[in-house]
C-alpha cells in the first residue's frame, strides 16, 4: 500500500491557477471600465466649463440686458450671435 500525500495537490493547484486567471481577468476589465469612467468624467468637467462659460458670455452680453429691460429688439429671423447657449427640455418633458 502507498500512501499519496500529495496526490491533490495537483488538482488544487490546478484550480488555483484558474482563480488566479479569473482574477486576472477580472482586473483588466475593471480597469477598462475605471479608464473609460474616468474619460467620460474628464469630458463631462470639460463640458460643464465650456456651458458655464456660455452662460456667463450671453449674462454679460449688452443686447440680452436690453432686451429684458423692456425693448424690444427688432425681429430678424435669426438668432443673434449671443444667443449661443441651447435650451434644453427638462427631462420631465422629454418622452
């Protein structure tokens, strides 16, 4: 009779090694996933900037001063060159 002490222990590094390229997997894609969150937070900061500063541009703008002080401006048909910030629905409104 033998006695195999170690005849498992195959099987378990066998299975440990598929945990360890399971995680490895798993940490790739993660860090694909956190790249590109991080991409979508850098674009979104970069569009908060550019509305605010459009924002700011038509609040200082002399014709939108005027035009809510109670003249009217004569109507062209098309939109002034201030008037570069686009309204949105709210989301309430959207289907």
């Amino acid at each position: 009779m033998t006695f195999h002490l170690f005849a498992h222990a195959d099987a378990h590094i066998r299975k440990s090694l598929e945990y360890l390229e399971e995680a490895n997997l798993a940490w790739v894609e993660h860090k694909a996933a956190a790249e590109h969150h991080s991409a979508l937070a850098k674009m979104y900061a970069e569009r908060i900037v550019r509305i605010e500063a459009e924002i700011n541009n038509v609040r200082q703008s002399p014709t939108l001063l005027t035009r809510h002080s109670g003249e009217e401006l004569p109507d062209s048909g098309e939109r002034s060159k201030t008037e570069s910030v686009v309204v949105y629905p709210s989301r309430a409104n959207r289907p």
